[in-house]
C-alpha cells in the first residue's frame, strides 16, 4: 500500500511541475487513497473541512422541503487545486493543494467556489458561508455578483436551541445574508443555521420580510 501510494504521489506530482507555475486549476484526481488524515496528503498542501461544514468525502445531508419532496448535498472526493494561493498569503503562487468538495464546488475553508457570477472586474468567484472568526455581530461580505448586487452576512447568535425534525440542536450559528438586486426588485435574506460537526440544519428565505420557503434537514452522515 505504501508502494502504491508513493508511486501516486510521484506521478501527480510529476503531471504538475509545470501546471503549478501556471494560473490555472487542475480538474479533480480522483486519488485512491483511504482515510482523510494529513498523513493520506505528504507533499502537498491540505486545507480540511471546518466543523461547520464538515464537508469529509463521503458526508452527505438530505433536506425536507415545504411539499414533502427532498434533496441531498454531497461531499465528494478531493479536489488538487494548482497554483493555490493561500489565504494568509495571497501573493505566493507556488502552492499545490488538496481542497474538500462540497455540493460540486470546492471549498477554501468556509468559502466556497462559486461559479454563476456575472462577468466583470466585480465578479467574486467565491461565496463565504461563514467568517473565520464567528462570534455574534460580526459581519462580512459574503458575495459580489456585480456592482448593484452585494450579498452582506450577519452572525445573529452562536448559542440558539433549535429543533429540526425532532431533533434538538444547542450551540446553533444563525448567519443571516442580506441582499439586493435592484430597489425596484425588492430585499430579500436567508437565514442559515449551522452546528458544529453536523453542518447545515436549516435554511429560510425571506422576500420583502415574508417567509418564502425553509428547508430542514432531516437525514445526513459525518464521514470522518
């Protein structure tokens, strides 16, 4: 096993001596290796889910919507990212590194790759979830699509009990994003509910102050 695991290591890193100097993200290595350990990852950079999105490959959350129909969020496998830059150093290109994925994007600790942004020098192609300080009253920016449409988080309270599907859940993160489109579309702001090593719990959207939908969660398994 460690024979076939150095032999992995070697080729991918051979496959990116050169795209790791280039500005651009490799697709996804679908590795063969078992276990999540630092230790499955020598030789490169690893970022690992934080427990409010324990986004492990293999986790997966199944939520109820208002008509009974339900959905489910995968995590999936490792993504090696090129040419990474890491976020306490943002000018430092050199960096190869294995990212977790979350509902099909990959995640740079609790910002997630977000790909359906309008075109242009505002456009963020990221969208952070949670700030990487969560205390209550803290705020962040939590997307840009465009110059008139800014997506602003609040951290509401760490410490709710909330029930979802019978299930009580204390400790409870509520982040609330704010947005607008245009004055002549309306506000709108969804609130997220998080706990730690479960993840996401709840999710409600709010149009002009009236409750629109909620989305609870009502099955999910923690790989790790």
């Amino acid at each position: 096993m460690k024979g076939a695991f150095f032999l992995l290591c070697t080729g991918v890193a051979v496959v990116l001596v050169q795209g790791c100097r280039k500005d651009l993200a490799v697709e996804p290595v679908q590795d063969t290796l078992t276990g999540n350990g630092a230790t499955s990852f020598t030789g490169w950079d690893t970022i690992f889910p934080g427990c409010y999105v324990p986004a492990w490959p293999g986790s997966y959350w199944t939520y109820q919507r208002e008509d009974g129909t339900a959905y489910t969020i995968n995590a999936g496998n490792w993504h090696l990212w090129a040419n990474y830059n890491p976020y306490t150093a943002p000018t430092d290109t050199s960096h190869c590194c294995w990212l977790p994925t979350y509902n099909g994007d990959v995640m740079r600790g609790y910002l997630v790759q977000y790909g359906n942004g309008m075109p242009g020098p505002n456009n963020s192609p990221w969208r952070r979830l949670l700030p990487d300080s969560i205390y209550p009253g803290a705020q962040y920016l939590s997307h840009i699509d465009a110059p008139e449409t800014t997506y602003r988080g609040d951290i509401l309270t760490v410490d709710s009990s909330v029930t979802v599907n019978g299930v009580v859940y204390n400790d409870v993160v509520v982040a609330s994003i704010h947005y607008e489109l245009l004055p002549a579309n309306g506000s709108y702001r969804t609130l997220n509910f998080y706990v730690c090593d479960v993840g996401l719990i709840r999710v409600m959207r709010f149009e002009n102050d009236t409750l629109a939908w909620q989305h609870d969660l009502i099955d999910h398994y923690i790989a790790q």
